[in-house]
C-alpha cells in the first residue's frame, strides 16, 4: 500500500505541473501570470489578465492586417475572417483553461495538500513508533514491561491508522477517475467547439473562393506619365487611388 | 497599391511568425528545435527531432504512474487510457505541424522570398529612374534633350513594370485566400480528429467508473502487530502484499 500511495503522490504532482504546461505552453508568459496573479492578491486587485492563446495572437495580427487591406481586397476579407474564428478559438481555449483549472487542476492539488498529505503525517508518526517499539524490545528486561507494552499499543493504533487512511483512499480511487473524466470532458469541449467554429470558418472561406473565382479577371491598364507636371509622376499613395487596385 | 503591397508584406511576415507561435508556443523548445535542425542540415543528417507537444508530455507522464500503479488500480489502469490517448493527440499535433508547415508557411514563405521581393525590386528601380528623371527635368535647356527623353523612357518603364507586378500579385489574392482555407483545413483536421481521440477515451473511462462502482466495497481488516518478530511489524513493501490492496 505504502508504494502505491507513493506512486499516485508522484503521480499527482507530475500530472499537475504537465497539465498547467499543457494548458499554458509557453513557460515565460506561465511565469508572469503567476507572479500578475499573486500580486493582485496581494494589492487585493481581481485583474482579468488572461494567458495570451497562441489562436489569439494570430487572430489578432490578422484581423488587424486584413482591415487595413479594406474591404475591397479579397485575401483582406479572408484574413478579417479567419481572424474573428481564431479570436473565438482562443476564447474557447480560455474556457478550457479555466475549465480545467477549476475542476481538475483545483481538486487534484486538494488532494495532495489534504488527503495524500494526512496520510504522509501519518506514515511519519508510524514510522517513528516504530523505532520506538524496536528499541524498547530489544532492551527488553531492562526497562519496566509497562512502557514497552505502551510502545507496542502506540505502534499497534498508529499502524491501523496508517493502513486504514491509505486502504480507504486506495480503495476510493473510483474518484480519482472521475477527476480524469472531468478533465477528458474540458479537452473534448474544447476540441469539439473548435471544430465547430473552423467548420462554419472553412464554408465562409469557400464561398470567398468562389466568388473571387467568378469575378472577371481585369486587364492591367498602364497610365502614361504626365510629364506636364512633376507631382504626377503616377506612383505613390496619392495617385493609387486612381489606378485600379 | 503600393500601400496595399506593403500592407500585405507586413500580414505576411507576422502571419508567418504568429502561425509558427501557434504550432509551437514554447519559445525554449522552438528556438532549440530551430538550432538542431541547423545543425542537422550542417551535418548532413536528418533527425527527425520533432516539437515536445505538451499533450505527449502529460501523456507520457500518466503512462509511467499508471503502468507503476498496476492492473488492480482503477486510477492506474485509467491513467494508461488518458496517456495513451494524450499520445495520439500529440501525433495528431505532430501531423498538424508538419500539414501546416509545408501546406502554408512554406507557401507563404516563398510568396515572401519570391513575388514580394521582385515587387519591391521593381519598386526601388522605379524610385531610381523617377528621380533621375526628375533631376534632368529640373535641368532642362542645361542638358541633352536626348538624355532627358531616355530618362522618361526608362522611368515608364518601370512604372509600368512595377504597377503590373502589383498589380498582378492583387488581382491573383484569391490564391492567399487559398493558402488561408487550407491552413483552417489542417486545424479542423486536428480539432476534428482530437474530438474523436477524446470520444473514445471518454467512452472508455465511463465504463471505468462504472465497473468501478459495481465491485462492493472491501473493509478494512486491522492485522494485529506480529510482536514475536522485529522484521513482521506489518507495514513496508515487504508485508503490503498481505494487507489488501
């Protein structure tokens, strides 16, 4: 028993740093919500300061970049559309950590401050009974009997302490599982609302396609230089405009 | 269209640099990632070194506990179906970035080293002439008429040549819409085939539970402390076999 409550304590503590990496990759941008969030406790401030989703960073360079190309531009178009999904992917993505962070994450760390912890404290206590017991045997004679039946009494409670604290929590590990469930459930949120999003996403895009694709092709057009003036020259900002773009 | 132009090569290099954040957000792994297949490439070798997808890590991490736990622990043996299935998300992710790399940052990195470049060649050569022709225009009476007429000559030229690059390259942006729709069919692929992955893992870890629930619970049975021998005092690996677990 003792092994296996050894084993799921590493476990746990293995699984809870690889979910929050699997949550939030990136370890520098992990780093600094931690220490944002223990500051704001700290001035007692509730920011809303999210971890930058990597959907979100793209979403966000195209929405930008595809309103400056305008409307009248097709990959511009795209861009603003596939940029808006993204936006929505990185919201979806917030859901699930935040999802995942409340019910799998929270619940588990309860488990080895409380649970795992109390049967540690327990397997101390044990243990030093223990050596307590095997000293006063091996002195048998030379001290009064009463202390070592003491001893044998204090090891004999402490041990069925131990061993019921570890069979119960071994023999409810049903609700270790459901725990997993919980978590399999976030992920499956996530990845099926993201599908969702990139499927209603990829329908836009092939209708822009075809659009695009019916729009006749215009021929290029070249304009003379004006040579009257020297502003005229055709080429800059002010004069694109007049071509056809 | 110059400014479109310049607008679209700034989307571009960022869509480029936010696109590969997306498909690898630990900037650590990146970089190093970056440098081995340098290096690789130096030497001649071809690693298939490949991004560490925090899926396979939290998987991997479960399969190790899980398998040391053992076929009587349902946590154990529901640790290996989630790490297995972790795997195979992170092979759905490997696929995604190698799909995503070749199918549109490839792409989009050849639209910048190739078509935007020769724009912004032809660009810089029409600024030459146009002010070369300016400056002779200013001297006219001083200088040849002959040398003036040439320097018109080669200015519409290029203004010609570069106002039909762009012009070109605009008029063809159906081709970045298709670049676009093909990176949302990758992540739908990945999104659609994690849902899948999870489904079944869901599925698997339902009947778990339930099977789990179904068995009667055991009790506790305290053994008493063996006081006749200083080795079978009842608890350590050597005796847990006994108790149940």
């Amino acid at each position: 028993m003792e092994k296996k409550i050894d084993i799921t304590s590493k476990a746990v503590a293995e699984i809870l740093s690889k979910a929050t990496e699997y949550l939030q990759p990136n370890p520098a941008y992990r780093a600094k919500l931690g220490m944002l969030n223990t500051v704001s406790k700290l001035r007692g401030q509730v920011k809303a300061t999210g971890y930058p989703q990597t959907e979100g960073l793209l979403g966000d360079c195209m929405l930008k970049y595809g309103k400056e190309l305008g409307e009248d531009s097709a990959f511009g178009n795209s861009l603003v559309d596939v940029g808006e999904a993204l936006k929505l992917m990185a919201e979806v993505k917030d859901s699930l950590d935040i999802n995942v962070k409340q019910t799998f994450i929270d619940p588990l760390q309860l488990l080895q401050d409380k649970d795992l912890k109390e049967i540690g404290h327990h397997l101390r206590k044990l243990e030093g009974r223990r050596l307590d017991y095997d000293y006063k045997k091996r002195r048998v004679g030379k001290i009064p009997e009463e202390e070592i039946r003491q001893a044998v009494e204090k090891f004999e409670e402490s041990k069925e302490l131990a061993e019921r604290s570890m069979f119960n929590f071994l023999e409810n590990d049903v609700e270790q599982v459901s725990q997993l469930a919980v978590f399999v459930e976030a992920a499956l949120d996530y990845h099926r609302q993201s599908t969702e999003i990139l499927q209603e996403l990829q329908s836009k895009l092939e209708l822009r396609i075809s659009l695009a694709s019916k729009v006749p092709k215009r021929e290029f057009m070249p304009k003379p230089v004006n040579t009257s003036s020297t502003d005229a020259n055709g080429v800059g900002p002010s004069s694109s405009s007049k071509t056809p773009d």
